[in-house]
C-alpha cells in the first residue's frame, strides 16, 4: 500500500479557517459530522459551521470545541474531495484537518499511480496541491497505516507552537545548540523568560503526549 499526505487549498471551504488561529479536525457520517476545532477562533470557526449545517451539540473545554452537526458538511462541498479518491480506487482516512485555509487529507492507495492521478486531477481542476508526504506501508507493525498521526500530536498554543517551531528550525536541540532563547525570544517579539515559558510548556506536552507509548 502506499500513503499520501496533501494539503489543498480551499479558499471556499464550509470551514474557514485561513488567518485564523483554529484547527479543524471532521470525522463525517452519512448523516451528521463529529466537528473538533482547537484554537483562539475556535467558536468563529464553529459558528460558520452552525450557520452552514446546523450544531445538535457541543461540549466546550478552553480553547477545544467539539460540536456534533445536524447534518453532513459534505452537502455544502459540491467539489467533495470523496469523488476524486473513488475514481482513482484510493481510502480517504479521517479525520479530515482543517487549517490557514488549507484542507490536509491522508489518502491510501493499493498502487502508487493512483496517489498521482488524485493528485493530477486536483491541480488540473484549478486547485493548489502540496504533498506533505508520500510513503510505502510495508507492514502494519512498523508503518501503523491506521493510525492518525495528528492524534499524537499535543494540543499547543499559536505562541507554544512558533517558539518550538522557531527552536527547531534554529537548532536549538542541537549539540550543541545553535541558538538560544534570547534569540528565540527576538524572533518571536518577546521577553527571554516569556519565551523559555513558552517552550517548556510546549515541551512537556510533547512530552507527555508520547510518554505511554514509550
């Protein structure tokens, strides 16, 4: 099997979320949608959800919102991505994310051609395609093909995000290091401590998220 990442440019998406502070995350049914939205804006985003669909419920915890909609957000996306992943024989693995605008779909597919042909006809329908990544699934075992990867990933603040962003880029967990707080801090536009807080707090999620599997 082969694996694929794309992130697709949706400036008309039913979830808006370019130049916002919120990611979307949408498990789809035949008949409603379980809507998770992570963020600063995530009751903007969830409202143009409920404007489009409607909300049944929703369960609120910070900057987290979960939302279960009246019906299908498929029924507002008359370019669902669904139809060029059937015609081509690919899976279309949820959650489908949403973020800066961009839809990030992970696709599988029996032959690698397929992946390139999803890909073909998106870019010739007018759409911008990156490929985030492209992989071979040899076993379950070692690749995990199921498994959502974004699931791993911490729940971070848009500041805990850039500074441990802006700290890897720059080698900070390098050996040895290549930069230093108080040059993470002026890239950021903060003080040296608020920076190193920031980082910590990122660091012990990150941590925290992988600790049970290790």
């Amino acid at each position: 099997m082969y694996e694929a990442i794309f992130r697709v440019d949706e400036p008309s998406s039913p979830i808006p979320t370019a130049g916002r502070d919120v990611r979307v995350d949408l498990w789809c049914t035949d008949h409603c949608d379980l809507v998770r939205a992570v963020g600063g804006d995530a009751d903007e985003a969830l409202a143009d959800v409920a404007a489009a669909v409607g909300i049944a419920d929703r369960i609120v915890a910070g900057e987290e919102h979960v939302a279960i909609t009246e019906t299908c957000l498929a029924s507002e996306r008359p370019d669902n991505l669904e139809r060029y992943v059937g015609r081509h024989g690919c899976l279309l693995l949820s959650p489908l994310r949403y973020a800066d605008g961009n839809r990030i779909c992970r696709l599988l597919a029996l032959q690698s051609d397929a992946l390139r042909d999803v890909y073909r006809d998106l870019v010739a329908d007018g759409y911008t395609v990156e490929v985030e990544s492209k992989r071979t699934v040899e076993t379950v075992a070692s690749d995990r093909p199921l498994l959502d990867p974004g699931g791993l990933v911490p729940e971070l603040t848009a500041r805990q995000r850039e500074t441990i962003e802006l700290a890897i880029a720059g080698g900070y967990y390098e050996i040895p290091r290549e930069i230093s707080t108080a040059d993470i801090a002026d890239h950021v536009g903060v003080e040296r401590r608020t920076a190193e807080d920031h980082l910590r707090r990122a660091e012990r999620k990150l941590i925290d998220a992988i600790a049970t599997y290790l």
